[in-house]
C-alpha cells in the first residue's frame, strides 16, 4: 500500500469520525437535522458555504479549464463577484421571511410564498434535476482525486462508491452538524493547499508566474485570446451573468442562509465570501503551469491536469495530502446536496404532494429513506461517463437560474406575479433548455445566420429571458383578469 493511499485512508475515516461525534448531545428533530436548529453564526456559516464552494469544480474544474481553454476560463474567477454583490441584498430579505415562517426546504420559499403547495412541487423537480448533475460533479470528481493520488491503486468507480457511503452514513446520523464540522478542516486545506500550488509550481517549473505566461505564449501564440467563435466574449459574458444570477439558487446554498442564527450573520457572510476567488485564482496558476508539462490531456482528460503535474513534482506522501484534501472538496458540498435533496422530497415532493398532514416525524423519515436513493441516482449517472466538470456545472447553473424570476418578483416590496406566472415562467425557461440540450442545438444552429455575438450568446440565459418575459406576460393577464372581476384567476 502506497503512503498517498494511506494517507487519503486517514483522511476519509477522520471525516467520517469528525461529522459522526457532531451529532453528540443534539436530538435530531427535522430542524436539528436539515439546518443545525437555526443557530449558526456568521463564521459558520461562511465556513458551510464556502465548503460548498470549494468543491471539485474549483479543485478539478478550474485548473482543468485553464489548461484546456485560457482566457474562458476566467468566466469561473468573474462571476463570484457578481453574486456576492447581489447576495447582500437578497439573501438577509430571504432568511427573515424563511425564519418567520419556519421554513425548512428549499421549495419551502416558492411554496409559502405563492400559496402553492404545487409550485413547492415543480419547484422541487427543477432543484432536484439540478442537484442531481451537480452531485455528479462532487462523484466525478471524487473518483478521479482518489483514482489519480493513488496512483492508480483505487479505481474511480471504487472510491465513488466509498465516498458516497460515507456521505449518506454520516449525513443520516447528524445532518447538517456533520459538513459543518467537515467545513471547517476543509476549509483550511483547500486554501493552504492552493495558495502553495499556485506559488511554488510556476516558480518550480519556470522561475515564476511572469516566465510561465512567457514560455506558454511563445509556445502557443493564440492562447490567451478569445477565440472568435464558440467560447468568445460573448459566450464569456453571457455566461458570468447566468452563472452569477443563479449561484445562490443552488439549493443547498439556501439551506446555508436558513441555518443561520440572524439576517446580519447571513450579510456578513456574504462580505467574507469573496475570499472565495483567491482560491480559484491560484488554481487557475496551477493549470498553466501544466500546460507545457503535461501535454496532450483532451476533452475530459483535462480535468487530470492537476493531479498529473502534482504527481511528477511531488513525493507520495505529499500527493496524499493533496488527494485527501481534494476528498474533502467534494464530501461536503456532495453531502450537503444529499441532504437538500432528501430534505425537499420528503418536505416538499412527499408532503406537498401526497400527504399534506404528515407530521415533521414522518417527513424526517421519508428525507431519510430518500436520501440514499437520490445517492444512488447520481453515481448511476456519473458512471456512464461524460463531458468535463465545468460542463456540468454550467447546465446545472443553467437549470436552476430558471427559478431567479419567480424568487426575485417575490422579494419586491410589492410583490409582481402569481403562482400561474411562477408556473408558466419556469416551464417556459425549462422547455427552451430541455430542446436545445436534447437536440444539442444552441443559438448557433437555430439562428445560422445571426451575427457572431448573438450566436455565441449562452443558452441558458436566452431560456432566462424566455422565462421572464412569459412570468410577466402570465401576470399582467392575471391582473387584468381580475380587474375585470373573471372568477377564479388571482391577482
């Protein structure tokens, strides 16, 4: 046995006992167990979510994509800005309506806010197809930090099937309690880990960052501009936009924002955020730096980049370090996903949809029951292989962006809509998303004609548009219906 498996063993089984004793001295009651009881901190909650943020896609993804694609890349260090900017503002307005009415899931918001146990329902469909590709993510990349820290020793479908009985155990015995605790180490490691790679490996290689982007451009000449189709400037922007607008509609992000003990907490949070994009930027360092040191990685291989430069500088017991740091990424967002999800099918699936007077008691044990199901879903999908991380997560983003109207509309200080508008938007925006993915159409093939900066635009921000337009045209109807005194159409 290899000293990097032994120490990424050390790692996984520590986690596993860390997240277990967070439960010591708590009685998991539903509230105990999805949101910690409603009591964490600002630090705390900084520490769950940016666990959640640094996950596989910044470990894996962003050093992947700085190898693969360059200057696009970027998109990933661009748009954290953005929606932290917007969390500010959005995110204490949702926890003081999620604390004063108890709210639980995710769906919970849409469904108490539209007076729709249905909406709650579709709601709960979308987040769950979403949760569903972004678990893929934490799986994927899961099973190549292992396979490639060990050398080979553990195949990728092993560890994703180890990691994810670890996930499921410790989540179903102290919920929300066990990633936090994780969070914390993790925390701590990621930050460490990246900030030495992305320092010492261009120095190592090529005498600093400023040598480094020297010796790739003269390698090759025309990677760091915007290529003029395809992943452009406009792609580029359409993207940061989408990516930002939907960030905080990852619904394990909400479940973060409802643990929270108070609305200052939650913006203190978002203030802190930030510190986020230092990690992606050294990672990004990272990805170049292997560029010219380990060539030829392509398509979904590029993902490997980091690992495969680590491994040629590094002795095992350091890649081991690394491995195991790189498993924590993807434990904790991964866990906190399983725990979101389980907690909407039983709340909101279960509840909202067949057994509207199920007690909390039964609600927590179909959660439960749920859980290892929605685990298996996943690893069913990521097994079947696929595209690269990155990708993933822009359709993941992409999805899930498609509930932005129907949450924004709602915070107004005049509320605009209605659950028909709600439902209508996000039906629209999903179909436009469901045919250009099935058919594997974009802008491109639909309008061939259309200039450049149109064609490259991000699909996923034109089934945003779609979506708003059709909520707010469903919704002005729905006024001048009632202003006419039609039965049975709401304001």
């Amino acid at each position: 046995m290899s000293a990097a498996l032994v120490v990424i063993a050390l790692f996984m089984v520590g986690a596993l006992a860390l997240a277990v004793l967070a439960r010591r001295g708590r009685k998991m009651s539903l509230e105990q167990w999805a949101l910690g009881g409603r009591g964490l901190g600002a630090l705390m909650v900084f520490l769950l979510m940016a666990g959640e943020a640094f996950s596989t896609f910044t470990f894996l993804g962003a050093s992947g994509w700085s190898y693969g694609k360059g200057v696009p890349a970027f998109y990933i260090l661009a748009y954290g800005g953005l929606a932290h900017l917007m969390a500010f503002w959005m995110l204490p307005a949702i926890w003081r309506y999620a604390s004063a009415h108890k709210l639980v899931s995710f769906s919970d918001f849409f469904a108490s806010k539209y007076d729709s146990r249905g909406l709650g329902v579709l709601v709960s469909i979308v987040a769950l197809m979403g949760m569903v590709a972004l678990l893929t993510i934490q799986l994927r990349g899961l099973g190549i930090i292992v396979s490639e820290a060990s050398y080979g020793a553990i195949a990728p479908q092993v560890s994703i099937w180890i990691g994810v009985i670890v996930m499921v155990s410790y989540i179903l015995v102290s919920g929300l309690h066990g990633s936090a605790s994780i969070a914390i180490v993790k925390d701590i490691l990621i930050l460490a880990i990246a900030i030495f790679l992305g320092v010492y490996l261009p120095w190592h290689y090529y005498g600093g960052v400023t040598p480094m982007f020297e010796a790739i451009h003269a390698a090759k000449p025309n990677f760091f501009e915007f290529p003029k189709e395809g992943l452009n400037l406009s792609w580029y922007n359409s993207t940061i936009l989408l990516t930002a607008l939907g960030y905080y509609l990852y619904p394990f992000n909400l479940t973060s924002v409802y643990a929270a003990k108070s609305a200052g907490a939650v913006r203190r949070n978002t203030m802190m955020m930030p510190l986020y994009q230092i990690v992606i930027a050294f990672l990004f360092l990272v990805g170049f730096a292997a560029i010219l040191k380990v060539p030829g990685l392509q398509g979904s291989e590029v993902d490997l980049a980091l690992f495969g430069l680590v491994k040629a500088t590094f002795d095992p017991w350091f890649v081991g370090v690394i491995g195991g740091t790189g498993v924590l990424t993807a434990l904790v967002p991964g866990a906190m996903i399983l725990l979101t999800a389980s907690t909407v099918i039983g709340k909101n699936i279960y509840k909202g949809g067949f057994a509207p007077k199920a007690t909390d008691r039964q609600v927590a044990l179909v959660a439960r029951c749920a859980l290892p199901l929605f685990a298996l879903i996943a690893v069913f999908f990521v097994l079947r292989g696929g595209t690269t991380i990155v990708a993933i997560a822009i359709f993941a983003s992409s999805l899930l962006t498609q509930l932005l109207p129907s949450l924004i509309f709602s915070l107004l200080p005049r509320p605009f809509g209605s659950k028909q508008a709600a439902f209508a938007g996000i039906l629209a925006g999903g179909a436009v998303l469901a045919f250009t993915t099935l058919s594997g159409m974009g802008l491109a093939q639909l309008l061939p004609n259309a200039p450049v900066v149109i064609k490259s635009i991000n699909i996923g921000l034109v089934a945003l548009a779609t979506n708003a337009l059709v909520f707010t045209a469903v919704a002005l109807l729905g006024r001048r219906a009632s202003a006419r005194g039609v039965v049975g159409v709401p304001a």
